[in-house]
C-alpha cells in the first residue's frame, strides 16, 4: 500500500550491501510496488562512487545514502608531517568512514604528547612544541584538558617532569603520566593527576626507563611495553603497576624489540601493533600479549610497516593511524582491524600524513546535539 511504499523511500538503502540489496530487497514485493527511481537511485548513487578516487566525496549525498551518527568520534591531535610540528586536529567519523579538520587548532605545533580520556574530555599533556609565531621547540611539563563540547582548552597544573613521547593513561577518576625523555635523559618515573586537586604526585618508577613505547590499562592495572632505554638502545621488555600495592612487576619479554611503538587493551588481550627495531626499520608485525596466560603470541601483521604511529579501539576494531613508514616520511594511511574477520583492512587516509601524534575517542551520547553536528560527517567514503 501507499503507507509502505512510502516508508521504503525512508530507508537508507544506499547504505546496505551492495550484493545484500540486489539479492534480498530489489526482489522483495515491496518494491515491485514502489518507483522505479528508488532503485534506479542507488544504482546511479553506487555507479557514481565507484567511478570516483577513494580520496574523493560526491558533491552531494542524497537522503538515502546520508550516513548515520556514530556512537563515538575519534579525535588525532597534533604530531610531526616530515618533522615540523603541527597543531591541527582531525576528527574521524567511523559510520561515514572520512576524516575532517576541525576549526579550532591546539594551543601550539604540539607533537609527541599523551593523552587520556576522562569524563569525555581529552587530557594532553607533555611532549613538545612551538607556540605560534615561535621557531624555537620547547618541551613543556603543560597538561591541557580539552572539552569537545565547546571546543575550548583549559589549561591545568603542570607536571613536575619535561616528558617527550611519554604515555598517559587514566586509572580510577586519575591520570598517570609515564616515562617519556626531557631532552637529556629518559625518564623511568611516574608521576599521577590527581583531578579533584589539580595536583601531580610522584609514585613509584618503573623498573626500566621508557620513551616512545607503549602503554594500556586492563583490569585497573597498567602495562607498558617496549621503547627506547637509552641512546640506540631499543628492549622488548614488559611491566605492569598495580595501583593498589603501588608497585611494578616485569612480566615476559616481548617477541620483538620495538622503539616507537603502540599498543591497545582489547578483549582482555594487550595488543602492541608496529614500531621499530632500529631508527631505519620499521614493523608491520604485530604481538598479543594474554595476562590471564601470562603469554605473548603472534598478532596478524599490518598492511604496511610503521612507527610513531597512533593507535586506538573505535566501534571494537582496532585502528592504527599514520605514523612513519619505511621510506623515513610521515603516512595518510589509516588501518583497521576487524577482529571477527581476524584480518586488516584499509579504511579513509588521514587528510594529510601525521606521525607522532595522539588520538582519542570521545563518546556521542556524551556530547550535546550541537557538538554532534559539528562532528558528524554527512556524506560516505567512495571505498564500496
């Protein structure tokens, strides 16, 4: 009836399968009774994205093919494009699969910095940077929480270290800056923000000093993994802290010595994806590492090697993010992981290639319905 051939125009059909739409809903008697410019709509729509670039948009989305609103936005601050620093900041819609700049930029060119997630707004702290106007690099004990809502930065109490490529992490309401270099030495300290006081406290170091590694949190405890320990020094040694006794424990090294490395909490697994084994060999391999097993294993290797890269976990996929790639230059490229199928796939390119940078996810049903718009990405990737 009319009623049901009019709600079949609602549908978004252009976002279905393109083999399940021409198998089960061409044939269904719904659509016998519906126009045939509904049909003839998305194969024009799904002809024109397969003539397109896989870097290039349509001018325009029609109403069936408008992607819907992600239950998360993925957010790269900063980093180094073929090493000057960079202060841009790129949001990522995973249902429209496409990147875009955001309007505002960070306080300053800002490259290896943490961050953390807490209460949906972003925490970045250390690493370095140049204010603008200003040539000379600086390594900041600064720590910035940003508020996507707004899109304001509100600057907090500092560090007590300079920490370059250090990792932080948020453990229990607090954030836990690690490792990291100061220009001179590299750190095995650890320092906690303690958010109700706007303070940093000191706690207990880790038995090896770490920069540019990796670091995840599971079951309140926190792992680190790999880095550099010293000046052509690279380890595959692994730690983890457990808050409640306030100290470290070495767990079993690593398959791989990785500097530059990156890793995620997934599954109850810690996930370490690429890095390098000397300033000029980078990985594409990967490692897994099981606490209830106490065991590391091989993880599916990436499509290409990389180091310095950004890694995190949208829609339960991992995704790993530019970084430096084999011929020494910063990469677009932007894999994902999809754990079902247990394989890497290419999805949309950063829009400009970006290595040490820093990445974090931010809830939708956290943001206001203004901060949503302004994120959200109304058209498809042209990849089918």
């Amino acid at each position: 009836n009319n009623a049901d051939t009019e709600i079949i125009k609602k549908v978004r059909l252009g976002l279905l399968d393109k083999e399940f739409f021409e198998k089960e809903i061409v044939p269904h008697p719904l659509m016998a009774e519906t126009e045939n410019s509904v049909v003839e709509g998305v194969h024009k729509y799904w002809n024109i994205l397969s003539n397109l670039d896989e870097q290039t948009i349509p001018a325009e989305t029609p109403p069936f093919a408008v992607p819907r609103c992600p239950s998360s936005f993925l957010f790269v601050f900063g980093g180094q494009d073929d090493l000057p620093d960079k202060p841009d900041i790129f949001v990522y819609d995973s249902r429209a699969d496409l990147w875009k700049k955001v309007d505002i930029e960070l306080p300053g060119a800002w490259s290896g910095m943490g961050s953390a997630t807490h209460d949906n707004k972003i925490y970045l702290a250390g690493g370095r940077w140049r204010r603008p106007c200003d040539e000379n690099t600086s390594y900041p004990r600064n720590i910035y929480r940003f508020d996507p809502d707004d899109m304001s930065f509100k600057k907090l109490s500092h560090m007590r270290q300079k920490r370059d490529c250090l990792c932080l992490v948020e453990l229990k309401d607090d954030i836990y800056a690690l490792g990291g270099w100061n220009g001179g030495n590299i750190h095995s300290s650890v320092e906690v923000y303690k958010m109700a006081r706007n303070q940093w406290y000191n706690v207990s170091p880790m038995n090896t000093p770490r920069w540019n590694f990796g670091a995840a949190v599971i079951d309140n405890k926190i792992y680190c993994v790999g880095g550099w320990t010293g000046p052509g020094e690279i380890t595959n040694t692994a730690e983890v802290f457990n808050p409640d006794t306030a100290a470290w424990t070495m767990l079993p090294s690593m398959l791989k010595k990785r500097g530059n490395t990156r890793c995620v909490a997934l599954r109850g697994f810690i996930v370490v994806v690429g890095g390098c084994y000397r300033v000029d060999r980078k990985l594409d391999s990967c490692e897994m590492f099981d606490p209830r097993t106490n065991a590391w294993q091989p993880f599916p290797s990436m499509n290409i090697e990389r180091c310095s890269h950004s890694v995190t976990v949208v829609d339960g996929n991992i995704l790993v993010i530019g970084g430096f790639i084999s011929d020494g230059n910063t990469t677009e490229q932007v894999e994902l992981f999809d754990w079902d199928r247990w394989s890497w796939v290419t999805v949309a390119p950063l829009p400009a290639g970006r290595g040490v940078m820093s990445s974090q996810v931010v809830q939708t049903k956290g943001l206001s319905v203004e901060a949503r718009q302004r994120f959200r990405i109304k058209q498809k990737s042209c990849a089918l």
